[in-house]
C-alpha cells in the first residue's frame, strides 16, 4: 500500500470569538460550536502568585474556591458536579488564575448553580483553610526533596532576582500563618469585574450566553485600583546546590528574553524546537542518543505577562553533570556558526505547523489559545500570522537569532546535586 501524501497545510482558518460585554465590564468571548453538546466556561482572572500580598494566598484562593459558599458546602458542590457528568479544574500561574467548568450542554442550567456559587459566593471556611494548609505544606516538603524541585526554584530565582515577583518562593513554614482573612482579602481584591475576562465554548447558544452573562454581571467591581510593581530583574549567571545523597543532577539553563509580542519570538520558537523541542531534536540525539546522558531533555520558550525566557531543562547522572553541561555548550555553539540544514528545519517546521492543528482539534483547544491570544493583546487571526512566521523562518535567521540571543555570557545555568 501506497503511504498517502503528507500535506501540511500554509495556512490555519480558525474561528473568532465574539465579544460581550457584562454590564459590570467584564468581556465575554464566545466561541459557538453548535455541533458539539457540551458548554466549557472559563473565568480568568488576573490573580496569580505576583498579586499576593501574603504567601501562597493566590494559589489557596483558587483551590478553595469549591470548598463551600454562602449556599452549599464543599461536599454539596462536587457531589451535584458528579451527579451531572462536569468537571471543576483549577490552574494557577505567575500571573493569572484558570477556573473552568465543563459540561454537557443539556446540564448546563444545573452546573450553572454551581458556577455562581463558587465564583460569586465562596466562604472559604476556617476549618478547611487549617486542612489545606497542612496538606499543602506537606506536599511542599516533599517535592523540596526532589533536585528537580529545587533546581526549577532555584533557577526563577537566579533568572529573576530573589525578590522579583516571577522569582520569589517561600518556606514550607509561611503555610503556618496563611489564614482565612488572607484568602478572603486576595479574593475581595483580585477577583474582579476589572481583572477578569470570561471564554466560553462549545454549544453556546442565547440561552447560555445570557446565563453566562448574569453570573459574569454579578462579580463585584474593584474600591481600589491595585497596581502591581516589578523591581529591576537581579540575575545570576551561575548557582550550583548541593542536595546530599542525590543519585542524579537537575539541570536548568536559560536566558531571559521578551513576551510573545516580540518580532522574534516565533523564530526563537522554531530555534527553541530544533534545538530541544521535540523527541529528535538536537539535545536529545546529543544527551541521550548519543551519550545516554538521560532519558529526556527539553528547551521551551516561556510567556508571562511582562517578560519571557528560554529554559533549557535535563537530569542526567552525578558523574556525567560536567559532560552533559559541556554537550549542551556544544549543540547551542553549533547554532551559533553553521546552519540548520534545510531538511532539518523543514522537519521542525512540520512538527510546529502539526503540533498546532492538534491543539486547535476541537473548540477547548480553539478556547485554550484563545485565552492565550487575547491575554497577550490578540485575536485568533494571530494563529495564521504565527504560522506563516514559522513557514518563512529561514536557516539564516535561526544562525543570526543564536548569534544574538544565545551568547554563552548570557545564559544562566542552574545545578542542583550531589558535588560531593
């Protein structure tokens, strides 16, 4: 049998979403999917881990959200979710926090209840904080034990500064202060009609966008204008942490660099891939391949909402750290003075342009970037603009990009293991 042809398309045709507007604000996107019979809601809220005053209220504000309200307990709301078929999901990062809820479209009106109670009404109960809390800070305990921990800790740190809100962490024992007046104040302050944006997907019909409407409608507006401060970035170009006993080394290197606005972002994406991106990238060949260093390598450009990075991301063996550091050095020197070749940066390309239509396979995927665009000043014609940029990277650029941004001056490397 005859393989079919591959076909890789030039361009990628995705729906917009459209825009409404609460009365309290807050934009509604809709993305209307009639053919699919389930509704996805999404709240997102610019409440992540910087907008704390206290820590770990950001990410304890979030995960309590469904532990009881005005009207049902904790038990009450995951019990009428089950009985339903939704889900609850809960993510947090630096800068904002996901609450999504996904139903079949013919629950919808019940999982809605639901939806108010826990966005507009949580109580955040004292009994429950004490719970959480011990929980959470045994669970920080443990993974502190793990050198990957502590060398993605320890590298925000040194990419950032200490005191920078994309770099700071706390000890397990600031758990032991976190309180329900903290939590409820993160709330009353950062869960607003002003710093929230809300996408829907899936069968969004008048029915369930004037429901979303109404419960968006009620998020209270901000007293106060809450603005946040960014210090000077406080970089360290090199830090090596001891963890006594550890078999392996977690590696983390990178650089800071910019927010997806930048014009060179999309080609650092396509540097970033061919240089560790996928499973035959070049670091994986080299590190595990080759040396059999370790069984994954990986490097990725990182968003948030006010700067970015490249981070580079391996454990290999106590005794080969020094081998593995100075394979990396090589493959990134290689970018830096010869030239993709063309095959190569095709195959990149192709795997970029599939890893695309994958995610975009189906309206939560549809939404996912959405959310993804709009919180970075976009709309979904972005996705086919990404895409040409991607097409035209040229092996000249990627050399040009290498020579620019990955100077060895300027990467950090972070190693925590046994260099006993």
């Amino acid at each position: 049998m005859t393989q079919p042809p591959l076909t890789i398309p030039s361009t990628i045709e995705v729906p917009q979403a459209v825009r409404h507007t609460a009365p309290n604000g807050t934009p509604i996107y809709a993305i209307n999917c009639p053919e699919y019979e389930v509704v996805r809601v999404s709240f997102v809220f610019h409440a992540g881990t910087i907008t704390q005053r206290h820590p770990f209220t950001a990410s304890a504000t979030a995960n309590m959200l469904a532990e009881g309200s005005e009207n049902m307990t904790s038990q009450q709301i995951a019990e009428r979710l089950d009985y339903y078929g939704s889900y609850f999901d809960i993510n947090i990062d630096r800068d904002y926090s996901y609450i999504t809820f996904c139903t079949l479209s013919k629950f919808f009106a019940q999982t809605a209840e639901v939806i108010e109670e826990v966005i507009l009404r949580p109580t955040f109960p004292v009994r429950e904080v004490s719970i959480y809390s011990a929980k959470r800070r045994q669970q920080l305990t443990i993974e502190r034990r793990k050198v990957e921990t502590i060398a993605r800790e320890n590298f925000a740190q040194a990419i950032f500064g200490k005191s920078h809100p994309y770099g700071i962490s706390y000890p397990e024992s600031a758990y032991d202060t976190l309180c329900r007046e903290d939590i409820y104040e993160h709330y009353q302050r950062r869960y607003t009609a002003e710093n929230c944006i809300v996408i829907c997907s899936g069968s969004i019909d008048e029915d369930v966008l004037k429901r979303i409407t109404d419960i968006t409608a009620q998020i209270h507006n901000s007293a106060e204008k809450d603005e946040i401060t960014f210090p000077p970035f406080d970089t360290q170009h090199e830090v090596l942490v001891q963890h006594d006993g550890a078999v392996q080394s977690s590696i983390r290197m990178g650089r800071l660099l910019f927010t997806r606005a930048h014009e060179d972002f999309i080609p650092m994406q396509v540097l970033s891939t061919t240089l560790g991106g996928y499973f035959g990238s070049r670091l994986m060949q080299n590190l595990r391949e080759r040396n059999g260093f370790t069984y994954g390598v990986f490097s990725a450009m990182v968003n948030f909402q006010n700067t970015g990075y490249l981070a580079i991301a391996t454990q290999v063996g106590t005794d080969v750290t020094e081998q593995a550091l100075e394979q990396i050095a090589i493959e990134i020197d290689t970018l830096r003075n010869e030239l993709v070749p063309e095959q190569e940066l095709s195959l990149v390309k192709n795997i970029m342009a599939g890893e695309m239509m994958r995610i975009l396979d189906g309206p939560f995927g549809i939404a996912d970037v959405t959310t993804e665009n709009i919180l970075c000043g976009f709309d979904n014609s972005h996705i086919a603009d990404n895409l040409r940029r991607i097409r035209t990277t040229t092996p000249e650029e990627i050399r040009a990009l290498a020579q620019k941004y990955l100077d060895p001056n300027d990467i950090v490397t972070v190693v925590a293991g046994d260099f006993s």
